[in-house]
C-alpha cells in the first residue's frame, strides 16, 4: 500500500467502552493525546460517573464526550457511542472512520495515523485492525511499562495471530483495537443479545462488516492489549457464553458454522484440560461448569446468549 497525500487520510472518532477502570482509561486517554494524528473526537461510554476518568488540565485539549449507558456490557455501551454519534450527524462526514479500542489498550503513537492512510488508499476497505505485539488476555497481565517495552521495541513482540508481514484479509478483527469506515459504522450494530462481557461481538460486527468491503490486518497499527483482569465476567458466565455466543453468531451469519464449531471444541477442551490440572486463574471449572450448562441447554432447545443475565 503506497502512502497518499494528507488530504486523502480520513479522520478518526475513538469510542472507548469500561466499566470499573476509570484509571486505565484515563491511561488510554494520555497515548491518544500522543497520537501523530489525534482524533476529532472521543467517546468515553461507562455504566455510571465511576467509570468515567477525570480529564485532568493536560488532556484537556482533546474532544472527549463523556457519556453514560443505560445499558450495560461491551455491546451494548459500544452501540451507545455509536448511536451518540449517529444522533450527532458524524457519520454524514463519510471521511472519517470509527475507532474501538479497549480500556486496557495502548496503541502506538501513529497507530491512528496509520489506519487513517491504509482508508485513504483503499475505498474496498471496510475495516481493520492493528498487529498485537504483546497479549494478557489468556496469561499475565501486562502493566503499562512493560506495553512501552513492546512498543519501543526494547521487548520483542510476542507470537500472536495478528501478526502479519504484510496487509492480510481476515474474517474477523480483534476487538481490542479495530475500526471502521463511518458507512460500516453507521449502518452496523453490536449484538446486545451477547450480554455483559460479549464475547466475540467483534467477530459478529466483522461479518456485518464485511458486506461493505474488507476486513483486514494492517500491521503498522501496533499495540499492547494488557489483559486487565479486574471488572470481567465470572468463569461460569465465560463458559456459557463460549458455547451460546459463536452458535448464535454463526446462525447470524456473521461467523462460518466451522469456526463456530471449532471454537466450542477448543473452549470444552481447554477447560476440561486445565481444570483436570488445577488451575484456577483464570476461573477454568467455572467455565466448565457454564460450557457444560450450555450444552444442556443446547440440547433442550433452550440455548440463549442472554442466560449468562441469569446464572
């Protein structure tokens, strides 16, 4: 992708979805003062005034709309935003694109930047996300020291499926940091049938996404997903939405009933492993537990995304 003139680079809108970190988003907040090409906008969507950081004098600069959600749960809160903006006529500026980052991400300085070229050069591209150098998700958390180790290169990325040497179209984008022209944004919303922590909801909105165009990995959009584990959802609710989420996602059409499958596999299969070995962080019996209530109630016709509401 060759670069193009400033004037064709789209600008961005972030939308930041949290519940109980007020102080890692604020963090958010203070790398995207850094970027090389600042957002127009930011959204900051939480489930009360906790949630919300104070803006302190030297972040008072950005554009940051504050808002909160009735409805809570990363699907939820992230239409929240989009609905705002929508009201708000943002998206009838199609050269702009829509940016979700997770309250535990930390972008490279030129992370926005650098999706604002890869639209600019290519109006087939409806979506994107970024090369993930470090990942907490599944293991240790990782502070924010050790995400600027990664990023200035001091620390080695680590192996992770989002790295790619080159542009690389995938079916799904990681929902950590991903974005989307304001067309895709503007006609797509997150499934709120996937409650709470909504597993997979990026996967579901990349399938929406991808009758506009493509989805695809750029890799100079680098960044440190720390894997914050405080304000996530219990092991049983994980485990059920493991089974519940890509079954319904892939009735939707939004997911292929392959990978559906393989993921139900691979979910019953770690839990059964690692909870046989004792392990508890994070919460593998409970979510053996919830995988085993989801097939229950698979097999009784009564499998729902929402019952994690319940459990």
């Amino acid at each position: 992708m060759s670069p193009q003139p400033e004037t064709s680079a789209p600008a961005s809108i972030v939308v930041i979805a949290t519940k109980g970190r007020q102080n890692h988003v604020a963090t958010v907040v203070k790398k995207l003062e850094r970027q090389t090409k600042p957002p127009i906008l930011i959204v900051i969507v939480g489930t009360c005034h906790e949630d919300l950081p104070e803006i302190n004098v030297d972040i008072a600069s950005l554009p940051i709309c504050k808002l909160i959600s009735q409805r809570i749960g990363a699907s939820s809160q992230r239409n929240s935003g989009i609905e705002y903006l929508d009201n708000a006529h943002y998206f009838r500026d199609k050269h702009c694109f829509l940016v979700f980052f997770d309250d535990d991400f930390i972008p490279a300085d030129n992370w926005l930047e650098m999706a604002a070229l890869a639209f600019g050069a290519d109006p087939t591209l409806a979506g994107l996300t970024g090369h993930v150098l470090a990942d907490g998700i599944n293991g240790a958390e990782i502070s924010l020291a050790e995400a600027e180790q990664y990023l200035s290169g001091e620390r080695p990325p680590t192996p992770h499926w989002s790295a790619a040497g080159r542009l690389k179209a995938v079916e799904s984008l990681y929902g950590c940091n991903m974005a989307f022209r304001a067309d895709v944004a503007a006609a797509c919303r997150f499934d709120e049938a996937l409650p709470l922590y909504s597993w997979q909801e990026d996967c579901d909105y990349s399938g929406q996404a991808r009758r506009f165009g493509r989805t695809m990995i750029v890799p100079s959009c680098r960044g440190v997903h720390q894997g914050v584990k405080a304000g996530r959802t219990s092991g049983v609710r994980m485990g059920y939405s493991q089974i519940a989420n890509p079954i319904r996602i892939a009735f939707r059409r939004n997911m292929p009933a392959l990978r559906a499958a393989r993921f139900v596999l691979t979910a019953l299969a770690a839990n059964l492993i690692r909870s046989a070995q004792g392990r508890r962080n994070p919460d593998y019996p409970g979510r053996l537990k919830g995988n085993l209530l989801a097939l229950a109630d698979m097999l009784q016709f009564k499998l729902d995304s929402r019952r994690i509401l319940e459990l």
